[in-house]
C-alpha cells in the first residue's frame, strides 16, 4: 500500500469533512497529488490536484470555492477540506500521486491509488 486515505463520514449538507492522504512509503513527496471522487454508477472524476511543492491547485468547477487541496511534504500528507457539503458530493473519496511532479486532472496520468474513503452527506 502507497497511499491510506481516511477521515470520510456522514454529514449533513452544509457540514464539513477533512480527508487526510498519507504516503505510506514516502514515495511521493515530489510528485503532483490528487483527489478523485466515484458516486454510484458513475465515473471517477477528478476533484482537485495540488503539484509537487503546493504552489499550484486546481479543482472541479463544482467543488470550487467549497474545498481545499493542501499538502504537508514534512509529514507526508495530502489534505482535502470539504466546506459546504452537498448531497451530491456523496461518494467514494480516493487519493492519488501522479507520475510527475506537475498539476493534472488526467486519471492515467496518476500511478499510485489509495483506497478510498466514504463521504456520504445527507440532505
């Protein structure tokens, strides 16, 4: 295992969650990260990328204004701050280190899973 993602839940909408990624072997600290996200019988999409050092991040257009991407290179940790919860942000949270060290939203671009975490808001 490469990557243990943790912290999802039940909560209301309006509520908040943080999602924590660790890097379990210490193999990522120079790499991009990201958080992807699978509802039922969906897709995984991506939800948010921070590159190798944290200067850059990007995000959903849907999660915009609500998230936060950060990361702890010290303590080898990527961190999700969910805002504003909706119903339709209910899925399975999964983090994710990419194969450089650049920002990406591009699933294959990523190399490293973890394995998810529920995040279930209700309304």
């Amino acid at each position: 295992v490469q990557l243990q993602a943790s912290g999802g839940g039940l909560v209301q909408a309006g509520g908040s969650l943080r999602l924590s990624c660790a890097d379990i072997r210490r193999t990522s600290s120079n790499n991009a990260m990201g958080w992807f996200r699978q509802a039922p019988g969906k897709e995984r999409e991506f939800v948010a990328a921070i590159n190798w050092n944290g200067g850059s991040t990007t995000y959903t257009d849907s999660v915009k204004g609500r998230f936060t991407i950060s990361r702890d290179r010290t303590k080898n940790t990527v961190l999700l701050q969910m805002n504003s919860l909706k119903p339709e942000d209910t899925a399975v949270y999964y983090c994710a280190a990419a194969r450089s060290s650049s920002l990406t939203i591009v699933r294959s671009e990523y190399r490293y899973w973890g394995q998810g975490t529920q995040v279930t808001v209700s309304s």
